[in-house]
C-alpha cells in the first residue's frame, strides 16, 4: 500500500520552530486535540486488556487499535496527550504516581525514564529484530533495548531540476566541494543557489554533512564527547568549517538570515531558489504550490567525493511501564505492533516512513529518494544523541552559525563555544 504524506501531518513542528532539537516528532502525526480516555471494542476475553498512552491521537492509531482488538481480542484503553511537553508531563506524573499505562512513548526528551527504571528492558524480544539499526540504536541504552521505533524522517535537498540545467548539472554533485562549486555557478548566473531557514535556525544540510563525515571516519563521537574522551573542537571543526563556506565564500547572502522557512518556500515555487534544505513533508506542499515544477529531493553531499547522507532521526517508539499492571498484554501489544500488517496500517494511516525489515511500503513519486534514504538507515541529528544540555547546546549551535553569517565570527569558534557551554552546564 502506497504512503501518503500529504494526507497526513508528517510532523515537523520542532524543526520549524527555530529549534535544532528536532527529530522527536519525526514520522509522528501532531494531533490538535488534548487528552482523552476510551477503550476500543472487544471483550478482552482472551486476556487482560492493555492500556496505551500515546502521542498519535486517534486518527492516526484508531485502525491500527482495531485490528489489534480484531487479531488478539485483546481490548485497549487509550489515552493521549500532545507531544512534546504535554506529553513528557502527564506521563512523568502518572509513573510517579503509580498510575501510568501498560505502554508508553519512549523518545529523546524522556529516556531518562530508562535510568529511573520506568522501562522494561525488551533485549530479549524477537519482536525488536525487525528494527531498522537506526531505530535499535535510538532505542538502545547501555547495551539494552527499552523500546520499538518504527519509522523514521529524513532531510536533504529539494532542487529545481530547471535550474540546476542552467548551470549544467542534471542531479545534486557527490561531494561538498562539487555542492560549493554548483552554489558558486548558479550565483554567476544571478541565480540563488541554496538556503537553509537561517532565520529559524534550521540548517538541514549541516546535520547531514556532520552525519556523512563522522560515517567516512567509521565513528559517531556525539558519546565521547559528552564522556569526556574528546571534544566538539576535536571532532565537529572540519564539517562546520566546511558547512560555512556557502556563507564565508559569499555563496549565500548575509540576508539570509531574513529568510524563514515559508520565504525559502515561497522562493522555490516561483523559481527564484535553486534549492534548499527541506524534510519529505516539504514534497507534497512543492507539488500543490508548483504543479509543474520539475525538482527532486536528494541526499546531502558529502565532503568526501561519493559519499552522501541525510539529516533525520529515528521516530519515538514503543515502551512497556517496568512496573505495568497487565505487562504480558503489554509485550502482546507491541509483539503485534511490530507485525507486518500493523505496520502496513500504520504507515498508511500516519503518513510516517516505516522503515522495519518485515514490510517495504511505497510512496509516491518525488518522496522515494527521502523514503529510501530513512530506510536506509543513514541518517543523522547530532542533538537526539547528545545526552544531556542538548536543547541549550542547540541554541549555541544556532546562535554561532548566525554570527559566521553575520560576520562576526569564524567557523573555528563554533566548536569552541559548544565546548565551552558544555562546560559550564555540567559545571552549574
């Protein structure tokens, strides 16, 4: 069955706020509504029912919830709050309290719930081998898996097939250089070669150049870092460097720091942009806004020639409550989630990219590259890996990077200044 984002809220909400720490809505449909408590039909005769407190509401988990009613007999009461921080609260309070549902979501901003011994430890489940590496690595904390993530979002570079013509290239170039080299020809031809959302903070292709440069060196230190072994100096300077040149070169005008993502937007459709950072989400508006703009979404390129990588992170998952009331309905619940069928109705109903080994959706032409790219695994977004401080060491991130822009700082002090805040967190 084909997936369709456009009609369903592929969420972005954190990304466009201005907020680097993305990601945790990723793949997950918003809701509009507050909390609610139901049960779905079903007698519950073959067991204790389960009880579920999600983030999805009910337009999204509804079939998803009925067929596993229809499957096991099992019934489900269900619960919901909005992401993120309504979520986060309720769900912290009720552990607390003893009250909370046999199942819950597991993402960045709660997994301390793991250390507080709120989640069971699912090691030992065949019903995790289905798990992309990704989402098992999202989900994996000292070794143990606390949680079943199955889908993903991914980020690249949305370009005008037109004119990118103009400047003779058919297709994104295979290395960072070639991508300066593409910005800095279609600026001689009083073309605008690229924006990020400068003004949001949201600089999509430095989190999938980062990604494909830790990748080509065979280690991800985002853990060393926060461990002590290393730094952000040490490890982060040669791909932010390398990001920066499409401002320190003048590729990219200082007035980009104007530009929101509904102006990147708007400068798309009307062929003014050549190409910009963008999420899957941004396909199906391109399409409505430009029916007959001829573009495609890519991966980013890498700084070594034939490497690329995309920004994105893996989706929140599923987790059962350590001290559960009905803990065998639970792992039934998630055994089943995990199936082929649920995750069939799941991706269809949420819009999400799956991306489990047992089921290969389909979607719709201009999403395939994006599709395959968070199937693939090879994605990246530094802050769901930082473990702690992350939001604050996101807003330095995205203040430094304004201030290259502006001028008034050097690349090389962006890494310093993340080291110095990490610093003085961990010391206050």
């Amino acid at each position: 069955m084909s997936v369709d984002p456009a009609a369903a809220n592929l969420n972005r909400r954190r990304f466009m706020q201005g907020s680097l720490g993305v990601s945790l809505l990723g793949g997950s449909a918003l809701s509009t509504s507050g909390c609610g408590t139901s049960t779905t039909s079903g007698s519950g005769d073959a067991g204790k029912p389960v009880a579920f407190f999600s983030w999805d509401d009910r337009t999204v988990m509804q079939s998803v919830l009925d067929l596993f009613t229809k499957r096991t007999g099992l019934a489900v009461t269900f619960t919901h709050a909005q992401p993120v921080e309504p979520y986060i609260s309720a769900l912290h309070t009720a552990l607390q309290a003893g009250t909370a549902a046999d199942v819950f979501i597991l993402t960045a901003e709660n997994k301390n719930l793991i250390a507080e011994g709120y989640a069971k430890d699912l090691s030992e489940q065949a019903f995790i081998d289905v798990m992309n590496s990704a989402n098992r690595e999202f989900m994996t904390d000292d070794g143990k898996v606390y949680g079943m993530s199955v889908s993903s979002w991914a980020g690249g570079i949305i370009y005008n097939k037109t004119l990118l013509a103009k400047a003779g290239a058919t297709a994104l170039p295979d290395s960072w250089p070639g991508f300066l080299r593409l910005c800095a020809k279609l600026k001689s031809l009083d073309i605008t070669p690229y924006y990020d959302a400068a003004a949001d903070g949201n600089f999509m292709s430095l989190w999938g150049l980062v990604g494909g440069y830790f990748a080509d060196q065979g280690h991800f230190p985002d853990q060393d870092i926060f461990d002590g072994k290393t730094t952000f100096a040490e490890t982060w300077s040669v791909p932010l460097i390398a990001y920066c040149e499409l401002y320190t070169r003048g590729l990219i005008p200082k007035s980009v720091l104007k530009v929101n993502g509904s102006r990147m937007f708007t400068e798309f459709t009307k062929g003014r942009l050549a190409m910009f950072g963008a999420g899957s989400w941004d396909v199906p508006p391109v399409k409505k806004g430009a029916p007959d703009l001829d573009f495609d979404i890519g991966a980013i390129p890498g700084i070594n020639k034939g490497t690329t990588y995309w920004t994105g992170a893996a989706s929140p998952g599923y987790a059962i409550n350590a001290k559960a009331k009905n803990p065998e309905s639970g792992l039934k619940f998630l055994q089943f989630l995990a199936s082929e069928e649920a995750i069939e109705v799941f991706g269809t109903a949420s819009g999400s990219i799956t991306t489990t080994s047992n089921y290969t959706p389909t979607f719709p032409e201009g999403l395939v590259n994006a599709a395959e790219g968070a199937r693939s695994g090879r994605i990246y977004l530094g802050v769901v890996h930082w473990p702690r401080h992350a939001e604050d060491l996101a807003t330095v991130l995205k203040t430094q990077i304004q201030r290259v822009i502006r001028g008034s700082v050097k690349p090389e002090q962006i890494a310093v200044a993340l080291d110095k805040k990490l610093a003085q967190l961990d010391a206050s």
